[in-house]
C-alpha cells in the first residue's frame, strides 16, 4: 500500500521552465530578484538594447492586444457595469505571475490577479487539480487577494510546448454575487459569510469548456444570472483573444525571445518608474491622513456590528535617496465587523491605479513599479484583518479614503519640482453606491448598483479646476452611463440629473463638482434598496489652503402622494436637491416617511413604486485659498450654478448683483470684501500653539464622541508608534489612555493588542 | 545643454494660473523636461518682494528660504518667517477650527459639512497676511499634520546635481 506522501507524490513532469515547477519558479524569482536590487536578476537589458526596434514591437503587440481584447470582450456582456462603464481588465503574467502587460479600465487588479495566480502556484495546483493546457479557473475570494467578491477573475493558463510560458486574467465586477444584500457592493455583510457566493481559485473548466456543475451551482447563488453568465462570456473570450496573441508572437518572434522579453519588460517598468519619481518628486517624508465613517448605530445589523466607528488611515509616504518609494500606513484603525474591510493586494494594487495617472502616466503598468517600492501594511488593520471572518463586500469605503492622502502627498513634490500641471488635490469620495434587488420590473430576480460613481468630481489642480461629474479614481475612463439605458435595466426611472453647487471643495481651483440623481420607483414587484456611501465625514483635506470636498447625506421618501400628483397633473420634486439647507422636493409631494440626514449607509429597506430616492455623487477637494480665485471665475460659477449664491461672497469674498438671472461680480467692492475677510480671519483665530493648549485639555478630560475615543483606542492598540507620537505631540503622561474595552463596544474580533501582551 | 522645454514666460503662466488648457494638456502628455526645477525657481524668485534665495518652493504661499545666516527657514511670500524648515510651519501660524454646525455652515449647507462630533476643519492662516495656507479635516484631538519633511541637500546635491542657491553678498 502507497503512503499519503507517495499518492500525493507528482506523477506528471513539472511545468514550469527547464524541468521546474512553478512554486520552484516562483521562489527562484522572489529570491533572486531581492538578492540582485534587478528583477529576475535581470542587470543588462540586453534584448531591449540590443534590438530596441523589435522589442518595442512585441510589447506593442501584446499591450495592444490586451487593450483590444477589453474592447472587444465588453460588447459581450449584458452588464450596464462592464458593458457601459467599462468597469473590466485584463492582463497578462508571467509564468510565476507577475504582470507583464496590462489593459486599460480597473487596473487595481493586476495585483489582485495576481495574488490569485500566486495562491494556486503556492498551493500546489500543479499536482492537484491540475494545471493543463485548456483549463479555466475562477476565484473571487477576497482572502486570496481579491478588492471585493464582485471581482470575478477568469484565469486561464498558457502552455507552449508543454511548458507553462504564461497566464491571462480577465476580471469584470459582477452586479451581484448573492451576498446578504443585494447589488454588487451591498451593505448588510459584517462576516465574510455575509459576503455572498465566493469561489476560491476552483478549476472549472477543462479544453476550453466549462463544466456543468460550476453553471448550474454559479448561477444558482447569485441574483441576476444572465448579468453572471454573460460577464463570465466575457471574460473567457478576452482570455482566450489574449491566449491567440501570444501563441502568436511566440510563433513569430520565438519562445526564447519571449521569455527574454518578459523578463526585461518588467525590470525595465522597475527602472522606469524609479527613474519617474527621481524625475518629478522630492527626496523627503510627506505625510496625510484620511478618515471615514462607518455609522452602524442602530442599522438592521447582528449587535456586536451596530457600533459607530471611524476608519481612521494615516499615511506616511518616505521617497528614499536612491528613489525607492516607500508607503507606510501605520497608526491606522482596526478591522471591523463592516463590509470596508480589505487586503493588502488590494490598498497596495490601488495605488498603482493613482500613480498611472499621475507618476507613471504611460502604458508600462506591470509589476516592475511593485519591485521599486515598499509598504507598511499593519496586521489586524483594516486592510490586513488577522481573522478570515472579515467582511470586504464595499471594500472601496475606505480604499477610496485612504488613498485620498497619497494624492496630496505627491503632489507637494510635484508643487516643489514646478510640475503644477501633475497637482492633484485628492480625489472625491466616490459614493453613492445606490443599490438593490429583487424581481425587477421585467418580473426577473435581479439586482442593481447604479455606477453613477464612476462620474464624480475630480480634486481641484494647482493651474485649473477639478473636473465635475467626470471621473473616479478606481477607471481613469469612468462615465456616468446613459439614463435611458439604467432605466432600461432598473425599476427605477429619472426625476432628473443636476450638478450639486458646492459639492467641489471651495479653492483658489475648486474641487470638481458632483451631482445627483432622483429616482423613482417603478415596476418591481418585490425590491429593496439601500445607499452606500460617506456621510458624517469628509474623506480629504483640500491641498495648500482648499476646502475638502463636501461630505454626503440621505435623501428618501416612501409611501408619497407621487402617483396621485401625476394623475392631476400636479408639480412633483424634480432634478437635483441643490440647496438641502432649503430643500424643495418636500413642497412638492407629501410622504409617509422622509429620511433626510447624514446616515449615508444604509441597510435594505422595500422599495415601492412611486417611492423616491436620491443618488448623490460626491465631489472633489479643492486647491489654494479660496480668496485667491479670480473673481470672474467665481462668476462664472455663479452663472453656470456651481456653487451656491451665498457662498460667493461668505467663502470667495465676491461681492456681486444679479440682473434678469445674470450674475456679475462687482470687482472694486470683492477687493474690500476679501480684505475684510482677512482681517477676520486674524480676528478669530489664534495661534496655534495656544489653541494646542485647549485642545490638550480636551484630551486630558476625554471630551469627545465615542466613535472618536474608539478610533483613537484602536490604533493605540495596534501601534506603539502611533501611540508615541501622538502623547509626544500633546506631551502627554504615561497616565492617560484610552482602551477598548472601557468603551463598551465588541470584544469580538479583537485579537492584536499590545496591551496584552499577545501581539 | 539641451534647448529650454518652457521659458520663463510659460512657467510663469503656469504659476499664474492662466494657460489655455491645450498648453496644460500638452505639458502633461509630453515627456517631463529635466530643467524645469531651475526655470520654476527662478520664476518664483521674481514673484517675490523679497531677496532671501528661494531653496524650495513648499506651497501656494510659502518657501523655503536661506537665511544670510545660513539657516533655511518656512517664509510666506507676504515676508512673514514661520520657523526652521525642519519643524512643522503650523505650530507657528494662526489656527481658526470648525468644530460646530454654525461655522461649518459657513462654507457648506449644513448637510454636506462633516458632522462636529465626527470631524473638524482647521485652517491655518500666515498671522501677517492671513492667507489660508492649508485645511485639515480630521478627527477632534488629531496632532496636527507635518505635511512635508523635504531632503533638500539630497535633492540638490544627488538628484539635480546643481549647487545649493547662495545669499547675495551685500554692496
């Protein structure tokens, strides 16, 4: 009889190149490529100098390809998410996984992909299941690596001869994964079993084909399976377009040259993004931080998950003297028992999709710009939990919030280098997430989350304002989608589209504007709904005397008169809700209930016809003292309404008339305002090292929210280092300090905590 | 030595504020130009009433400078000198916080302001000009943030390879 260890024993040739197995392959590369400073030990770029015409094409070809096979693969999908927002990627790895080529569109997952691949090559799926020519897996399991269970990797492997020379990963987000709420990034998951249907790396299908079982049981576990089926369409044939090419260039070029080229395409994004920061940053330490509520008080949620709390990120960006990049984020608050949680691949990934479209703005996104830097990513944070229970269903709350600082960071380097032009003040935070479920309006089980969001406002530059209603961070080519085609896919019609005046930070150059959407319900039968986004807080800072973008609220109504007033013909709210502090869709219809407030997240709640709710998408931060702006631009915001009446003056210091709805700024009388306003301002403030006096005394008394104390005890918890400057900042005894457990919240998922001696 | 990308000129419409778009879109599409460094300094130099060598430019507002002294101080383009370059220039401006409804609606509607018993904003203002000259938006009790930390020798010396700026001599 075999022992265990005999019938696991391989029974195939490995492989990986010359007689290895990909494991064996991987740790050849981490090991080498650390030993070395050069990727793969690549010191010589021999290929790209020595036949610089030829290696170019090849990297032409595969990254138009990969470009082309997302173009083409999207019209597949059914999916207004993919098909619309284009919110879809593909890219192409090494044996080993590491990217080579990317695609354009949510670029976060070359690492997350990534991750995937590694986790089977770590696993030994060479000996079991199995890695074959033909094969298909799948995985969206966030502990794997993935940003969030609606990501839904397709890799499939490339054999050449035998030999593995590659993997394609296409990713799209799928509208809905059968979590415990309905839309793709739902609120009600606090568990990872709350998360919906997650797949972990699993083989499912062999020669090109998927197997039965994984149709039926995928589309048996998810709302909406035609936008499952059809997304998955999509991604095998961007796979398999992908796979053609490079069979393709290895015919024509050689599989020697192939390997080669991989090899040195990468060191050579490591050289080139090195080369990038040595070019337009500044050696030094740049720091920020970023913050965002997690309102859960009182929320249809199990108990111990109905707490507030804040997500609290600092960040401390170090460019070394050789240009290494480093980013540490230690001090930052604890998981929760929310879907905000996240994984390192997915905060590190992220940031790769932020420095393309500043730093490294060209088409070499692949891991070479991984090996030139480094990050702090603390155990037991939010973006590191220590237990698999976390729950990452909206993981982007608080992706989008911590990289916020990043922006700002780098920007002060680009602001000492004289690159005005690269300034970018941060980044809205890109919500509302309005989603929900149930048996829509053409009598199918379905699920919605309005993508909308990839069109917010952009953070203000140093040399123009932010773009409004435009973009977000996580698809540099966002787009708002058409209205008739959401309308054609949800139960929801259009009461109206209008930007919201102010929702851009106010600046020297204003944060670009959001704006909103009202929707009212419409042919479901059974539906809920639930909003998703920042509300209690801001999630930037504004950059070098501009005001953060503005922070989120609710607006909904149920059970109205709606269906009453259209039948007599009556006013009914419309557009946008553009001054809330004198709302007017309430003078228009009458309702049971109205929730207008700061509680932006939100649980399901049914949802009836001629109900009514509004999606709100944030806006930009903004750049400079907004005394500074020139006045004819404010009155252009006057008259194009980007900011409201009354904050011309009290904010920009413009003092203006208005004739037959014209606005004009009257020059001479701003100049005597703005003076005025500066006088004030040394009028009601202090200096700060008194005011430091005040709040040190706050400290000392504990006078602040809970939700505040919490965040405070949670990161004193897990980092010594926070703890130590932030006393050494107050100059504060070794008496005083915050704990959790004397603020009567969870003692659940609590594990690392230096107060206990078991971190 | 390379032709100059951009001259004085543009750079100096570019600190203005006052480039067509296409000029700005074609400068971020194009290659970085290796000179810009010394152009921007010296552009700036020119906007300032004041003769202390401009080491950095490290906001809207502010430099930092060299002393005849020798020290490299924070200083704002109105004159006012905060502190050494190497201490947090915050701690030594005037501060105003935004910790109550009432002034958070001062720049928003209520509704859009972050919740005061969640956030405040701070502003820092130059105590001589009163130029608003950073916000932060934080959590109460939040140290206050030592945005940037630049290693200007290195800079100088390892990565542009030109001299350190010197004070004029007098006469």
């Amino acid at each position: 009889m075999k022992t265990v260890d005999e019938v696991q024993k391989k029974t195939k040739a490995p492989i990986g190149w010359d007689g290895k197995t990909l494991k064996e392959m991987r740790a050849e590369i981490d090991r080498v490529s650390k030993e070395t400073g050069y990727y793969a030990g690549i010191k010589d770029l021999t290929f790209k100098e020595e036949d610089p015409i030829r290696f170019e094409k090849i990297f032409s070809k595969l990254r138009g390809g990969v470009v082309h096979a997302r173009e083409t693969a999207k019209r597949v999908a059914a999916s207004p998410i993919v098909e619309q927002e284009g919110e879809l990627c593909f890219s192409l790895y090494t044996p080993e996984a590491d990217s080579i080529v990317t695609s354009t569109g949510i670029i976060i997952h070359v690492g997350t992909m990534g991750a995937a691949i590694k986790f089977m090559i770590e696993n030994d799926y060479e000996d079991n299941p199995g890695i074959n020519d033909g094969d298909i897996f799948c995985n969206n399991d966030n502990h794997v690596g993935n940003v969030h269970t609606c990501d839904v990797h397709t890799l499939v492997p490339i054999f050449w001869e035998g030999e593995v020379v590659g993997w394609v990963g296409g990713v799209t987000h799928v509208i809905d994964t059968g979590a415990a709420g309905p839309g793709s990034m739902p609120m009600g998951p606090v568990q990872r079993y709350d998360d919906g249907y997650q797949v972990t790396c699993r083989k499912i299908g062999e020669n090109d084909e998927l197997s039965k079982d994984w149709l039926l049981e995928s589309t048996r576990s998810v709302r909406g399976a035609k936008y499952w089926t059809l997304d998955e369409k999509t991604r095998v044939a961007g796979c398999h377009m992908i796979r053609d090419l490079v069979l393709d260039v290895i015919r024509e070029e050689g599989v020697d040259n192939y390997k080669r080229f991989i090899r040195e395409i990468i060191e050579d994004g490591r050289r080139g993004f090195v080369n990038q920061v040595k070019m337009m940053t500044i050696p030094g330490k740049y720091r920020g931080v970023s913050f965002i509520d997690v309102p859960f008080e009182g929320l249809d949620l199990p108990k111990f998950a109905q707490q507030n709390s804040i997500i609290h990120t600092p960040s401390e960006i170090t460019i070394h003297k050789d240009a290494h990049l480093e980013i540490d984020f230690e001090g930052s608050s604890r998981w929760g028992w929310h879907p905000f949680n996240a994984t390192p691949v997915s905060i590190t990934s992220g940031i790769w999709v932020m420095l393309s479209q500043t730093l490294v703005p060209n088409d070499r996104i692949n891991d070479g710009a991984y090996y030139a830097s480094t990050f702090g990513i603390p155990l037991g944070s939010w973006f590191n939990p220590d237990d698999i229970r976390s729950a990452h269903s909206n993981t982007w709350h608080g992706l989008v919030a911590g990289w916020t600082p990043l922006w700002r960071g780098l920007s002060r380097g680009y602001w000492g280098r004289g690159f005005l032009e690269e300034i970018n003040a941060g980044n809205a935070h890109t919500s509302n997430w309005l989603q929900g479920g149930g048996y829509d309006h053409h009598g199918e089980l379905s699920a919605l989350n309005s993508f909308e969001s990839a069109a917010c406002g952009v953070g203000a530059s140093a040399v123009k304002d932010g773009i409004s209603h435009s973009a977000a961070l996580w698809n540099p080519e966002g787009d708002m989608g058409d209205m008739e085609i959401w309308e054609i896919l949800e139960p929801l019609l259009f009461m109206g589209r209008e930007i919201l005046p102010g929702s851009g930070g106010a600046g020297k150059f204003r944060g670009g504007n959001g704006w909103q959407s009202l929707r009212l319900g419409w042919g479901a039968k059974e539906w809920t709904m639930l909003v998703a986004g920042a509300g209690a807080m801001a999630t930037d800072c504004g950059l070098m005397g501009g005001y953060p973008g503005a922070a989120g609220y609710r607006f909904s109504a149920y059970n109205t008169d709606l269906k009453e007033r259209i039948e007599k013909r009556l006013p009914l709210p419309l557009g946008g809700d553009t001054d809330p502090d004198y709302p007017t869709y309430e003078k228009n219809m009458n309702a049971e209930v109205v929730n207008r407030d700061r509680q932006a997240v939100t649980t399901q709640e049914e949802f009836d016809d001629y109900d009514l709710i509004l999606n709100y998408l944030r806006g930009g931060p903004g750049f400079g003292d907004p005394l500074d702006r020139d006045p004819k631009l404010v009155e252009e915001d006057l008259n194009d309404r980007y900011i409201l009446h009354r904050y011309a003056e009290k904010v920009y210091g413009c003092v203006f008339t208005e004739k037959d709805g014209e606005y004009k700024v009257d020059l001479e009388a701003t100049k005597e305002k703005r003076k005025q306003i500066r006088k004030e301002r040394l009028e009601r403030s202090m200096p700060t090292k008194e005011w430091m006096k005040k709040e040190k005394q706050k400290i000392l008394n504990k006078d602040a929210s809970k939700q505040v104390q919490l965040m405070y005890a949670e990161s004193f918890a897990l980092s010594e280092k926070f703890t130590d400057e932030f006393k050494e900042f107050w100059n504060i005894g070794d008496d005083w300090m915050i704990y959790e457990e004397d603020l009567n919240v969870t003692k659940l998922g609590r594990h690392i905590n230096r107060f206990k001696n078991n971190a | 030595m390379s032709e100059q990308k951009y001259d004085h000129k543009v750079i100096n419409e570019l600190v203005e504020g006052t480039l067509e778009w296409y000029q700005i879109k074609n400068m971020m599409s194009s290659h970085k130009d290796p000179e810009r460094f010394k152009v921007y300094r010296e552009v700036m130099q020119e906007r300032v009433s004041w003769d202390d060598p401009i080491l950095l430019p490290l906001g809207l507002h502010l430099y930092i400078v060299l002393k005849e002294n020798g020290e490299r101080i924070v200083k704002c383009d109105c004159g006012h000198e905060f502190c050494d370059y190497k201490e947090n220039w915050k701690l030594y401006a005037n501060i105003f916080v935004r910790d109550t409804e009432e002034k958070m609606n001062e720049v928003y509607p209520v509704l859009m302001a972050p919740d005061p018993e969640w956030q405040v904003i701070r502003e820092y203002y130059c105590p001589s000009c009163a130029a608003q000259l950073e916000v932060e938006a934080v959590t109460p009790w939040y140290p206050v943030i030592h945005d940037f930390e630049p290693d200007i020798d290195t800079f100088y010396k390892d990565w542009m390879n030109l001299p350190l700026p010197e004070v004029k001599s007098k006469g």
